[in-house]
C-alpha cells in the first residue's frame, strides 16, 4: 500500500456524463451515425463501425469545426479525449460522432449544447450565446446532410423488451439512490487510458515506473464524470479496481467541492470492489453533493498501473456492491421463432447503461437450429428507429448453430425516457430459413 490519503465518496445519479474540467471545451456522451452514416471507432469510442462518411465529414467542417477549434483546442486538440478539436479533421469529426457530443434527431439534447447552457462549461462568453451559437452550427451541419427520417419497423420486429430498469433489476432490489457508472464512460486525460482485455473494459495510468504524483501535479492523468445527484445528500463511492502490486494501488478522489482524497486500495490481482476511504488508515470520508446542478466526480493519477472498471454511487448507507447481484449489464433474450420460422430461435444482445444520456449494445446474436439469412438489425426504443443508431445495419450474413454472431461491434444508443420508460424491440429487413 501507499501513501496518506484513502477516500469514500459515493453519489447518485440519473445523469452521468464524462467531460473533463479543462479549457472551452464540451464534453460528453451521445452517440451519432445518420441513416447510412458508418463512422470509424477513434480513442474512447465504443462504437465501432466502419469508414467515416464524407458527406458528414465536409458538413462538420464547414460548421461546427471551426467552433470546436477556435474553442476547444487547448483541451481536446491533443491530450485530453474526446479530441473533438483535433488539428486532423477526420479524428474530429469521428471523436464528435462516436463519443455521442450531437444528437442530429433532436439538436437542442447535444451535450455540447447541454454542457454551455446547464453546466455553464467553460464558456467563452455569454453561456446562453454561446450555447445558441453551438446549438445552430449542429444544426447547420444536419442540414448540409443527405434527409434521413426517423422512421420506424419492418413486419419482421420482435416484441417489446421490459423496460431497461426492469431487465437490470427485475425483482425491484436495487435502491433508487445507487447507480453504477462505466469508468470507460468518463472524459479521460492522458496518460489516463481505455483498455479492453477479454470481455473487461476499464480505465488506467499504464505502468512506466513513474513515482507517485501529488494531487497538485498538472500532468497527471485523469477521468471526469458529470452527475446530478436525485438529492443533497451525503454519498459514497466504490470502485471495481484491479491493483496488481504495492506501486499501483492508489489514485486520488474528489466528488463535487470537496478536495483531492488520496484512496489507498489494497493489492488485487483480480477486480474487487473496495469502498474509497481516506488514507492508509481507512478514514471514513462521506462526501455531501448538492441537488441543485451537476457536479463532477474526478478520478486523478497517483501511481500507474491501477486498473479502474466501474464505480458506484450511493446515499444507502446499507449498500454496498460485493455481491449484491445487482449490475448495470444484462442480456436481452427475444425469442424470434415468430418471425424467423425456426422453432425455439432466439435473439440476444447485451446490453448496459453506458452513462445518463445513453445505453451500450455489444454482441448481437441468434441461437438457431437452423441457419438463418439475417440483414439489417435495427435496435427500436419505444418502437421507433433513430437513424443515427444504424451500426448493426450493415448486418448480412447467414447464421448458424456453430456461428451465431452478428456483429462484432458495440454501438451506443440515446435514451429517450430514461431507464424506466425505455422498451426495447427489434427489426429486420431478413430474417428467414436457409433451405
């Protein structure tokens, strides 16, 4: 273990964004691809799909860009993610899209938008005018865009899903004042990272046998996550946290105005939860977070190489996450035989809640007796299709019993209700029997 300072803080949240307290710069999450719109995975992205559309590209060029530029650059031109304001304007436009910063379907939800009218995020001037001034140039660029219509379902649509709190929790036991967030989803400064190994995405400071770095240090790497607390409260905080050895087990906390807490984890090979406390000596620290606006939470670099994959945030003081079986990940089963014609066929995909403002579909597949000619998935919220979410419509291929994988990539879709009044079904252009 290492150094004074361990640390608790926990806090509630119905919106958990990322964005990092830096220069004029926008942060967090929403996910674009317009209707035929393939974007390429860059940085944090978790959605992953194919080339960027020219189209799209010389749009955000010839409006938002030069704002994001003239703006953002001292944050998001090169060390902190997503690099919106990037000097390469493919990268720009990509980390825009895929980091979920514009919602073409509905221009004033952006979060770039958002985060100068509601956070007042580093304006550079009038928040409002800037906000308005943000919000006109994303629609500028939807216009300069080929129409895509929000439509909606072929005859080849599965039932409704439950409502998305219901399929994480469908015996009703998790408290409404505990969230989980996905350290994946925070705004990261480098050399703060994304990692994926296996089926474990998680943030860390890789090791370069770097000393410890004092909370003060301005070249430490870090995650910021936005969150508005249900209430002013008192909170804690978990962290999923991997810490291979004695050099790599501590990281500094700060939720809200409180200042930097120095959180001493323990060595665990594996990823454990460890409630954050104060110092070597396990100080208790419950943080109060006002109700009032958003807040951050900030995760900064102390020592490299400790591995961080979920946090969560609770005013329960009975909660805590080792093994309560509650998660913000489950598979969605939809039996298909209906429309398929293959009796006892099955579509799952996994899904999570990847922040506030957004869900995270990985692994699309069909368990089938039979092969299956599959095309063009749509993911439908409250029945209706949002053409920005178009990742899995390049599906086309045939599905077998040894093969049943339909994409390989994750896709982040926008909430419209929020987790209890979001239902989810699924479309197809094909789906039917291979003779």
């Amino acid at each position: 273990m290492k150094r004074s300072t361990k640390y608790k803080i926990l806090s509630i949240s119905t919106i958990a964004t990322m964005l990092l307290t830096y220069n004029q710069c926008m942060a967090p999450k929403r996910t674009n691809s317009k209707n035929g719109l393939n974007f390429s995975e860059n940085g944090v992205s978790s959605t992953a799909q194919p080339a960027s559309n020219a189209n799209s590209v010389q749009a955000f060029k010839d409006t938002l860009y030069p704002v994001t530029t003239a703006r953002c650059v001292s944050c998001h031109g090169t060390s902190q993610s997503p690099l919106h304001a990037s000097s390469n304007l493919q990268i720009a436009h990509d980390s825009i899209v895929n980091n979920s910063k514009v919602d073409f379907v509905n221009p004033e939800n952006s979060r770039m938008v958002l985060k100068l009218k509601n956070d007042r995020h580093n304006c550079w001037s009038d928040c409002n005018s800037n906000a308005t001034e943000m919000l006109n140039k994303i629609r500028e660029w939807k216009l300069l865009m080929p129409v895509a219509q929000s439509s909606t379902t072929s005859s080849l649509t599965t039932k409704e899903s439950l409502s998305f709190s219901q399929i994480l929790d469908p015996k009703n036991q998790s408290s409404q004042d505990t969230i989980y967030l996905m350290a994946e989803s925070g705004s990261l400064k480098t050399p703060m990272v994304k990692t994926t190994v296996g089926n474990t995405t998680y943030i860390t400071i890789p090791e370069a046998g770097s000393a410890a770095k004092a909370s003060t240090a301005t070249d430490s790497g870090t995650a910021n996550f936005s969150i508005k607390v249900n209430r002013s409260d008192y909170y804690k905080i978990f962290l999923l946290v991997s810490s291979p050895d004695t050099g790599s087990d501590s990281i500094f906390v700060k939720a809200a105005n409180s200042d930097y807490k120095e959180f001493q984890t323990g060595v665990s090979t594996d990823f454990v939860w460890k409630e954050v406390k104060h110092t070597t000596s396990n100080i208790e620290s419950i943080f109060y977070i006002p109700g009032d606006k958003e807040y951050q939470i900030e995760l900064k670099q102390r020592e490299d190489g400790i591995k961080i994959a979920k946090i969560a945030v609770s005013s329960d003081p009975s909660f805590a996450p080792f093994g309560s079986g509650f998660s913000n990940k489950a598979t969605l089963s939809m039996p298909i035989s209906d429309i398929s014609g293959v009796a006892g066929s099955v579509f799952e995909i996994d899904i999570e809640d990847y922040d506030s403002f957004s869900y995270k579909f990985t692994n699309p597949r069909i368990k089938t007796s039979q092969n299956l000619k599959v095309k063009n998935l749509k993911v439908l919220v409250n029945r209706s299709y949002n053409p920005q979410h178009s990742t899995y419509t390049i599906v086309n291929k045939t599905i077998t019993s040894g093969d049943s994988s339909l994409s390989p990539y994750s896709m982040i879709v926008l909430k419209d209700k929020g987790n209890d009044a979001d239902y989810f079904s699924f479309s197809f252009e094909v789906l039917e029997e291979v003779k």
